[in-house]
C-alpha cells in the first residue's frame, strides 16, 4: 500500500509538472523494426519541440535498455518525427516498450502512451529459436545470441563453437549472450547452440564472421592485338564461402564468372584503355583500376607450327608462324632458347613480323630442342608464352684431332696414348683410328688401324732411329680427322738427369709453374701417373699453351696416400723435351705398413738399431723421418728423432744389463705409422771377459816362454846355481850283467830310494824318491836336499808273488833296465824320478791301462817297487795303500829300504833294510813333501819333470 | 582408404557369382557402407564442432518399419530397397545443399560423402539383384526446403545431421536384413 501511495503521489507530480510546462506529449507514436539489422524506428506527431527523451523497456522483465534524449527534427512533408535505434540484442529476443516525451530545456511534457514491440518469446510462439540467424558480420565484431526456450522446456546451455558460454536471462523464456571480437569462420560457419536440460539441442543459428574483398595489383594486356586480359590477385582471404557470401568481381561494369578460387583473370573483347575491377560480398566492395594503351601491354601469344628448314653441321634455320596477322606487322623481339645435352642457351632475335632465325654455333651430330617466345620490340611489355618446343639433329662433321701422348717405359719401348673423343670432339661416331709411326732419318713408316674402343698402342722404336713422329687420326662417317703429331720423348726415368720437386695439393689440383723455355712451339705437356705403379700405369696428360708457365692439375683419379709423378715437357716439331718433374700426394696420409726389417745388435752397452725403408708404394706421404721409442709395457719414452728420412739406423747408448723394447715409427706430414717393435736383451759381456782371460793367458804364455828361453839359454848357469854339477862316480872295471844289487854309494845328502809301493796302483807305476832314512836317522850329514843324493837302485825288477806273472814285467824291468846295464856303467843319471809313486797318476793316463797282473810288476820302468803286498792284500783299499808305510819320515818318503835285486831277497825283500852298495846317482828330483791328501798326491805333476827335462836339456 | 575400398566394391559387383553369393556381397557391401556413414558423422560432428552428447530434436526422416512379423525376407529387402533410395535422394541434396551453402570443397569430409554417395549407389543396384525385379534405383527424394522443413542455415545443419544418422540406421538395417536373406538362402540351397 505505500508503495501504491507513492506511485500516485509521483504520477501527481509529473502531473502537474506537464501542465505546468504546456508541452505536449508526443503523439501517434509508431514502432517500426528491421530486424535484419536490429534497427527500431520511432516516428511520433507533434509540431513544436525539437528534442525528446526515449525510454526503452524490456517488456516482460521491466528492464531499462536505453534512456536518452535526442534532438529529432520534423520532417516538413510529413510532419513527423522519426528516430532509429540500433539494438544490440536482436529485435526478435523479447519484447520491448518504448515512450517518448518532449523536451524543451528542463520542460518536459507528459510521457506518450506506451508501444510495444513484441518479441517472439511471447506465449503464443511456442516452439525454440535462436537469434540471429546466418548472419554475415567481420571479423572482430560483437553480437549477441540469444535462445528462446520452447514453452515448457528448460534451459540448459549455450555454446559458441565448442565453448560454453555464459547466458543472460531476458524473458521467461529468452536468454542472451554476448560475443565480443569474433574470429574468421569456417567455411560451414560458426556454431551457437542452444540446448536444453537434457543436452538436447533445441535451437542454434550460424554466423559468418570474415573480411570484405580486397584484390590488388590490377594489370590489363592484350595477347592479340585485340581484346582485354586483366588479372589481379585475391589479396587477404575473405573467409566467406557458398554461393550467398563468395566474393563477386565485374570488370567495367561486366561479371567476371571465371574469377574464382586462384584464378584471378577477367577478359574483355575490346580493348578500352580504362578498366575497373569491383570486389563485392556480403561485407562490402573494393574497386580496382587500370589504364594503358594497347600497344605498352601487347603480351603475344605463343608461336605455332614451328620447323626447320635447313639443317647443316654447325648451323641450322627454325621457322613459326602467328596465330594472329596483326604480329606481322609488329616489330617483335623473340628468344630462342634450344638444349642440347651439353647446355642449354638463350639467343635473342629481333624484326619486323619476325618469323625465322638462323641457329649458329651448334654442335654436329647433336640433338637440339628449341622453343621461341616473343614480345613487342617497342614499348615491350612482357614475353610472350613459350612454344611448344622442336627438336632437330645436326649433321656430322670431321672430328677434332686426337689429343695423344706418348708414354715411354724404355729407350725404344713405350706406348701412344689418346684420349677418346668426347660427343663434341666426335662430330660423329667415331669408326676407328690411324697411328703412324715415322721416322725421317730412317725414312721408314709404319701404320696401324685400330677400331674405335681403342687408345693405346704399344710401340717399339728399336729400328725407327732416334728422332720417331707418331701420327693419330680419327675417323667417322664424315672422314678423316686432322692429325695429331707428337715427336717420342727421350726415355728418362726417376733420378736421371733431372731434378724432381715436391708439389703440394692446394684443395682443386697441383699448382704447377716453371720457368719458360725456348723450344716449345707448340706448348708444353704434364703427364702424371702414379709412381709405384710400374707396369702398364694409367697416364694423364693435359697441355698447356706455350705461353702459358703454370697450371693447375687437376684430375678425378687423384686419390690419397697415392704418390704421383708429374712430368713437364717442352714440345715442338722437332723433338719432346723433359722439363722438369714434381712428385706430389693429393692428400698424405700416415704410412700403412711399418719399416722394415728393424733389427737390434748389442755393441757392449750400446744398441744399434737397423731397418729398412718402407716400400714406396706403403708411405702414402712424403716420409720426413723416424722416431725411435724406449716401450715400456703400452708407454713409448722417445729417444729419437731422426729427420734425415734417408738415414736408417740409430745407436742407443749406455743401457744397463736387461730387456728392452725398441718402437720405431716413420713419419709423413700425416702423422707416425703404427711402428715396428724389436725387443733385445743385453746379455753380461761374456765374450768381453773370455776375450780377457785369453790376453792375460797369452800374456802369461808369452812371458814363459820368455823365461823358458832365457832359462834355456841360461841353462848352464841355471844348472850350475841350483844343481851344481856332482862329481861323477869313478868306478874300476866294468859292470856285469850279473845278478846281483848293485850298491851305489848314496849321497852323504839324501838316499834315493827305490820304493815298490805296497799296493800297485795303475796310476802309481813311478818312482819315488825318498829322503835316506839312515841320513836322517843319523843325522851325520845335515840334510841338505841340495845336495846330490846317492842313490840305491837295485838293478833288477823285485819278484813279487808269483813270478809268473810278473814275469813279462820282470823282462820289461830288466828290458828297461838293460839299457844302463848294456852301457856297462853303474853311474846312473836318472831324471825321471818322480817324487811319489802316486805323482805319475796323471802320466797313467797317457799309458795303456794296466790289467791285474800289472799291478804286480806295474808298466814300464818300475824299479822301485815297495812292497809287493798288492796281491797278498787285495782287500785292502786304496786309501791303505796311499798311506806311507810305517815309520815313514816326516812326510818324506825315505829311501827306507833297498831291496836286493837278487833272487835271494826274493822272499823277504819287504822285510829288509836297504842293502847292497850303493851307487852313485846324479838325481835332479827335488824331495817333495809326501801329501797324504789324494789332491796332494796327484799336484806333483808333470810339469816338474818337464821341468826337470828342460833343465837337463831333453826334450 | 577410400579408392582402395572402391576397388574392392566394384570388383565384388563385377564378379559372377551364383544367387547365394549375391546375397553376401550385399550384405558385406552394407557393413561397409555402415562404416562409412559412421566415419562422416564423426567428420561432420568434427567440423561443425558437435559435441557428440548434443543429439538433434525430431523425427525419423525415412519412416519404414522393417520389424512386422508379417513380412517376409523378400518383401524386407523390398522395403529396405525403398529405404535405401530415400537415403539416397536426402543425400544428393544434402551434397547440393552443402555446396550451395560453402562451395565445393575438397576436404575429407568431401571425399568420404561422395564414398558414400557411390557405396550406397551399388547397395541399390544390389539389392535390386536380389530382388530379381525392375526396381529403379534413382533417388527418390525431392530437395525442397519447404517439405523438409530446412529453415535458416542452422536449421540446414541439423536436417544434414539428422540425414547422417538416418544413412546409418539405414545402412546398418540393410547389413542386418541381408545378412539373415543371406543366411536364409544359404540354408535353402544346403538342403
């Protein structure tokens, strides 16, 4: 109720404000609505006011949509007043009621009566919308959507695309939303649904969001003469697709239905110097222009029917013909391109109608295809379309002369080479070659035909002098060939007479220069080959002018690691001369196989190393030295570089006794070779010690022998110092042969005794001397072994066991007696006494090996036998019988006993003293003492009877 | 896939073959074709930005009932034969409609629809084999907006979605009723 109360109270007041103002409200108020462009008309009566407020409502909701005052004039014809209001939301969505009121300043008359104009959301239009629909807008405008909602259903949602968007309730049944900056459609358009609770879709509409046309570039031409060819390009795609919202094009006025998709070009029959061009769709218009006279745009058409009519080796006519007669009488411009498979090349030609031009330079015996296109030779505009390209072949010719070489293995050995012509050297197929070999000292002439695969020849100059001209001629279809001379090179191989340099590969080939040289009229040649190859080689050559003095090689048989020799020859019509010459590697690399043959050999402490160079053909780079390396396990200590690539040896000095291992690599610019490993060991110097030993002995030998001779030939003196002469023994009459002992008077100084050892030795078959016992017993005379000594000796062997076996050595005894018996003197000089029995151990080995029974009476001269115990005490072992006999004298053998050399002493001869007289014995035995030990025994050597021999003269 | 798949059709109608291996064919051409329809809806609902819960309002288009008990196998393929020619005249004007509407574009959707068009072409042919009678085989469809109801482009939309489901309803019944017609004359020419 207040609320009721205030509403009347305000009415009241507007009331009576209009009354007071005197304005009058608008009258007849009409609503008009174009819904396809949102657009509400207002028209009213009344004649006084110029201004006016408007009032928008929402119809069902209440809402105010506008509020505002305008300035709407009268329309004078009509008397009307007209305001349009654009809507953002379409017309359709729901209803809306407009009033208006008149305005003068702040006075304002009374509101007119309300319209309405109804939405579709009102009940009586039950089914489900969506608004609006196929709309065509740009890109980056706003819209809004709105979904009228079937009566009795419920809203569920609305998407864009396939995006959920937020709505905004209108009506009861009406719900908005708003879309701002729309991005291009697709084709089919975009999307806005409208669903229901159960996402079922109730209504949608489609809107299409692109750009106006915009084409560019507008050219008009004429390609005969007469009518109108205009192209454009599309510009920026307008997005907007179908036969509703395609963009349309009118060339001056006409339509352009060609003008579709890339195909941008619009034709005219006439030719009219101005052209417009509209781009028209739903979004709007773009015009293009373009003006020109016919003949600053003539394009010409391409020429038809081409042909040839006349073809020659070097040169052929290609004719065409205009489709269009105006372009004989234009002066045209036309390019000819033809394409052989050698190249292909452009010539340009120019006349008035022009429609034949002369091919020149082309290749006999070649393939060419040809095209022509033309232009408009003044005020040209654009080149035509090409033809459609003819094809001709050229006829043959005489080929080229045969570039030849000549490669000598010897003096008169070697062979013509050529290179094979290639298809523009050929001017045909080639049938064969000719070489003629002649010599104008000889005035001899040989000639060869060799078929076309064929480009050596081997050749032997042995009868054809000194100064050879080869001759080559090619033949094919169209004759014979110029000919092709080259005068035989002196043979000259490597390190003869000209000096070879290194040339290096510069990453294209092998820079080469010289110095100029007089004689080569007709240029100069530089063959190349590999130079470890030896036998049928490949050789390259290229020539150079002659007043050329470098060049580069170059050449797809280079490889790396290969050594190439290049050759430099001076060619004239009289001879062929060898410049110079170069090796040179395109690429070095490291060697591929280690010296050779690397061997160790001790010199004391030092080690010399030796080895081999590595074969050419494995250096695979210029070999700049050796390093030498000490290995230790996989670590290489260097010892040496040597950089004399020629040098091949290396001597590693002061090594300690041990084992070593030597690495010795080769090096190129590339780097070091794998290496070859020796090992050695160093041994002591054994041979150094030996070679030593040997001096010092030979030293010692010289030096006796010295002393020998001195002694020698001082012998008397010698004698006389250390064995004065003793007296011989006088003796009266002769001394029989009987049996009996024979007693020499021993020396007042020493007693030789005779001693038969008690146990026979092989190797004890001697004499003994003994020191007389009874001298020392006595010791009346000082004993003095200086002093000669007289000995005992029993002229006859001493019978021991049984006599028959000692007989033979009875007989020996007696026999080796019966020399100083057979003299008839008792004055006996016997040298030969050795010390000890045992002392002549050594002297057995050079005699015949005693048997048992010589035991007894022992080998040889054995006249002082001891003791004949040996059979009677075979048991007893040998120390027993090295042992001296009881009551021996100080370590001397005493003369102890004598034994009868009669038959009576037979029987215990062992027993007795010595007996008998005795005699005088000039003795030179030195008493030595008796060694028990066996080594004592056996150091009383030889050597003091050689001794004793050399002091008495024998031999 | 889809020239492979050609081939395969067109030499499956070329080859001679006796009465029952007639019926196979169709009936393989048909899972085919359902296939195929099924692989231009997604197309569709891809381009259109469909989300595949959202289901258009309405009616069956082609409103025959295949499942009366009182209907034999023949009459069956009679109808379905019917069917399929409807099917075929709503898509000759959904292809008209469409390229009125956007041009004629070559995207797979394109290439797939004119599958379509073809598969159901030789789906007609054979049934009308099978039929042994001079059915004809044209579409049978007039393209008015006004007796489908098309209103506005949305509305276009829609109709062509709800064209797609009815050529996959469709395709899948003639799958299903050939293949019984198939395994009925199977069982006939054993005994």
């Amino acid at each position: 109720m207040p609320s009721l109360f205030f509403c009347i109270l305000l009415l009241g007041l507007r009331v009576t404000e209009s009354q007071a103002s005197g304005l009058a409200p608008p009258q007849q108020v009409r609503l008009d609505a174009d819904k396809e462009t949102q657009t509400l008309s207002v028209t009213w009566e009344d004649g006084h006011a110029s201004t006016f407020d408007v009032e928008i409502l929402r119809t069902e909701l209440m809402e105010m949509v506008l509020n505002e005052t305008v300035g709407v004039t009268e329309d004078q014809s009509t008397g009307k007043h007209q305001w349009n209001w654009t809507s953002p939301v379409p017309l359709e969505c729901t209803s809306l009621s407009v009033k208006v009121r008149s305005r003068d300043g702040q006075d304002v008359s009374e509101w007119s009566s309300q319209q309405i104009l109804p939405g579709l959301d009102l009940p009586d239009n039950t089914d489900s919308q969506m608004y609006p629909e196929g709309k065509t807008v740009p890109v980056g405008s706003n819209m809004t959507f709105c979904c009228i909602v079937e009566e009795g259903q419920q809203f569920g949602s609305l998407w864009y695309k396939d995006t959920l968007v937020k709505e905004n309730m209108l009506s009861r049944r009406t719900y908005a939303t708003t879309m701002t900056n729309q991005g291009p459609s697709n084709p089919s358009g975009t999307n806005v649904v409208c669903s229901n609770e159960k996402k079922m879709i109730i209504a949608g509409a489609v809107v299409f969001v692109g750009y106006p046309p915009l084409p560019s570039d507008l050219v008009c031409e004429t390609h005969d003469l007469t009518s109108v060819d205009c192209q454009w390009s599309k510009g920026r795609d307008t997005y907007l697709f179908g036969m509703t919202r395609q963009t349309y094009y009118t060339l001056n006025g006409r339509n352009c239905p060609k003008a579709r998709n890339s195909n941008m070009r619009c034709g005219l029959e006439q030719w009219d110097g101005n052209w417009t061009l509209v781009a028209r769709n739903l979004l709007g218009e773009f015009r293009l222009t373009d003006a020109a006279e016919l003949g600053h745009r003539v394009r010409p058409v391409a020429p038809v029917n081409l042909t040839t009519p006349e073809v020659y080796s070097w040169n052929a006519s290609v004719g065409w013909l205009w489709k269009d007669k105006g372009f004989e009488r234009l002066s045209l411009i036309c390019q000819v391109q033809r394409t052989s498979h050698l190249n292909s090349s452009t010539q340009t030609y120019t006349g008035y109608g022009l429609n034949t031009v002369v091919l020149k330079d082309l290749q006999p015996d070649e393939k060419y295809s040809v095209k022509v296109r033309c232009g408009s030779q003044k005020n040209f505009w654009k080149w035509g379309e090409w033809s459609l390209p003819l094809s001709f072949q050229t006829k043959m010719d005489r080929s080229v002369a045969p570039d030849i070489w000549l490669w000598m293995d010897s003096d008169n050995l070697g062979r013509v080479l050529w290179k094979p012509l290639t298809k523009s050297e050929s001017h045909g197929q080639i049938s064969g070659y000719e070489v003629i070999l002649w010599s104008p000292e000889e005035n001899s002439q040989q000639t060869l035909t060799l078929p076309q695969s064929v480009y050596s020849l081997p050749i032997n100059v042995t009868d054809l002098g000194s100064k050879v001209t080869v001759t080559v001629t090619a033949r094919n279809p169209a004759g014979v060939s110029l000919p092709a001379n080259v005068v035989i090179p002196r043979y000259l191989p490597d390190a003869e007479d000209t000096a070879i340099s290194k040339v290096a590969f510069n990453g294209s080939g092998f820079p080469l220069s010289w110095v100029a040289h007089a004689n080569a009229s007709c240029g100069y040649v530089v063959d190349w080959y590999n130079t470890s190859c030896t036998q049928d080689c490949n050789v390259e050559w290229t020539r150079v002018a002659a007043d050329n003095t470098n060049t580069m090689v170059q050449s797809g048989n280079f490889f790396a690691g290969v050594r190439y020799t290049f050759s430099l020859y001076a060619c004239s019509s009289e001879s062929t001369v060898l410049l110079e010459r170069w090796h040179g590697y395109m690429q070095e690399l490291v060697p591929s196989r280690t010296v050779l043959r690397l061997s160790p050999n001790q010199e004391g402490a030092d080690v010399q190393l030796t080895w081999d160079q590595i074969p050419l053909e494995h250096q695979r780079g210029f070999i700049l030295g050796y390093t030498v390396y000490l290995t230790n396990a996989s670590h290489l200590t260097l010892l040496a570089n040597i950089t004399d690539p020629q040098l091949t040896n290396h001597t590693v000095r002061n090594l300690v006794l041990g084992s070593y291992k030597f690495t010795v690599k080769a090096y190129t610019a590339a780097g070091e070779d794998g290496g070859a490993t020796v090992s050695i060991s160093l041994e002591p110097y054994t041979y150094w010690l030996i070679m030593e030993i040997l001096v010092a002995l030979g030293t010692m030998t010289c030096l006796l022998i010295v002393i020998t001779i001195a002694c020698y030939r001082k012998r008397k003196w010698v004698k006389k110092a250390f064995y004065p002469e003793i007296p011989e023994p006088k003796l009266p009459g002769d001394w029989g042969i009987t049996q009996g002992t024979l007693d020499v008077k021993p020396s007042p100084h020493s007693m030789v005794h005779i001693v038969e050892d008690s146990v026979w030795d092989s190797s004890k078959e001697a004499l003994v001397t003994v020191p007389e016992e009874d001298e020392e017993g006595t010791g009346d005379e000082a004993a003095d072994t200086d002093e000669p000594a007289s000995l005992r000796y029993y002229n006859q062997v001493v019978e021991e066991g049984s006599s028959s076996q000692r007989r033979p050595h009875a007989s020996d005894s007696s026999a080796s007696s019966t020399g100083s018996m057979d003299s008839g003197h008792t004055d006996v000089t016997y040298t030969g006494i050795q010390t000890s029995a045992c002392s002549l151990a050594p002297m057995a080995h050079f005699q015949p090996q005693p048997d048992a029974s010589q035991c007894v009476g022992g080998g040889g001269y054995r006249p002082q036998m001891q003791s004949a115990s040996c059979p009677e005490e075979p048991q007893t072992g040998p120390e027993e019988h090295l042992q001296p006999p009881v009551g021996s004298f100080g370590g001397y053998q005493p003369q102890c006993s004598w034994k009868q050399d009669s038959p009576e002493a037979d029987g215990d001869g062992l027993d007795q003293t010595c007996l008998g007289s005795p005699t005088s014995v000039t003795s030179s035995q030195f008493l030595l003492p008796y060694d028990t030990s066996e080594e004592g025994k056996e150091h009383p050597s030889s050597a003091s009877t050689w001794f004793h021999n050399l002091l008495t003269g024998k031999p | 896939m889809a020239d492979q798949e050609h081939i395969e059709i067109d030499t499956l109608l070329d080859m001679p073959a006796p009465g029952r291996s007639r019926t196979g064919r169709a009936a393989a051409l048909a899972r085919l074709l359902h296939q195929d329809c099924t692989y231009l809806l997604e197309l569709y609902r891809e381009r259109e930005s469909l989300l595949s819960d959202h289901t258009p309002a309405g009616d069956r288009i082609v409103s025959l009932s295949l499942s009366s008990p009182d209907l034999s196998s023949d009459e069956q393929v009679q109808l379905l034969h019917s069917a399929l020619r409807k099917c075929l005249g709503l898509l000759e004007c959904l292809i008209l409609r469409e390229e009125e509407e956007m041009g004629e574009l070559e995207g797979e959707y394109e290439t797939v629809r004119k599958g379509v068009r073809d598969r159901l072409g030789h789906l007609l042919h054979s049934t009308k084999v099978l039929l042994e009678t001079e059915e004809d085989v044209t579409p049978d469809h007039q393209c008015n907006e006004e007796v489908d109801g098309v209103v506005g482009t949305f509305g276009a939309k829609m109709w062509t979605y709800r064209v797609l489901l009815e050529l996959i309803h469709w395709a899948n019944s003639a799958s299903q009723t050939l293949h019984v017609l198939h395994s009925e004359r199977e069982g006939r020419e054993e005994i």
